[in-house]
C-alpha cells in the first residue's frame, strides 16, 4: 500500500516553515474531524451526503501524496451516490492510514 507523505507540502512551502506548519495544523484539525463526520453519515446510511464528505477527504489523499487511493477515493465518491458501498472497506483503510499519519507528523 502507498505511504502518505509531505512532499506536495514541501513543495509548496519552499522555504517558508510557517506556511508548511500551518498546512500540518490544518491538516491535524481537520482531517479526524472530517473522518468523524464521514463515518457518522455513514452509520445513518446517507450516502449521498457520505459522498460529499469522501470528495472533501480526497483533496487531503492528494495532498498526502497518495495518488492511487486518490483514484479509490473518486470511484468511492461516484459509487456512493448510487447507494454503492462495494468500496468502503479500502476507503476506510485509506482514512486509518492518513489519520495515523497526520497523528505521527
């Protein structure tokens, strides 16, 4: 399985340590908060609203380096609004494996 990385935030921040450290709190505050929300809707079956949340996280995927599981995390999206959830057991692996890094950084 790929293993998130900063590299796309090194890239971005260049020299600049404050941007990067910003970008690493955001990143920490809001990506458990959107895996809570994420998992909330789907406990109430709301796949459509689900679907929304999926889209949000998969910026983060991207931003973390992680290119195929951008490309789970878009099917999952599309899937979702068909009531689909054939996917989301990779896509919850995906958000374990971002979430214990995001704590790790």
């Amino acid at each position: 399985m790929e293993q998130p990385n900063i590299n796309y935030i090194n890239e971005l921040s260049g020299d600049n340590l404050a941007f990067k450290n910003k970008m690493l709190a955001i990143l920490k505050r809001e990506l458990p908060e959107e895996i809570a929300i994420y998992k909330e809707q789907m406990r109430r079956k709301d796949f459509v609203i689900a679907a929304q949340s999926v889209h949000k996280l998969k910026h983060k995927i991207s931003i973390l380096g992680l290119e195929k599981s951008y490309y789970i995390a878009e099917e999952y999206e599309d899937d979702l609004k068909n009531s689909n959830i054939d996917l989301q057991l990779s896509f919850e692996d995906i958000l374990k494996l971002l979430n214990q890094f995001v704590i790790e950084i």
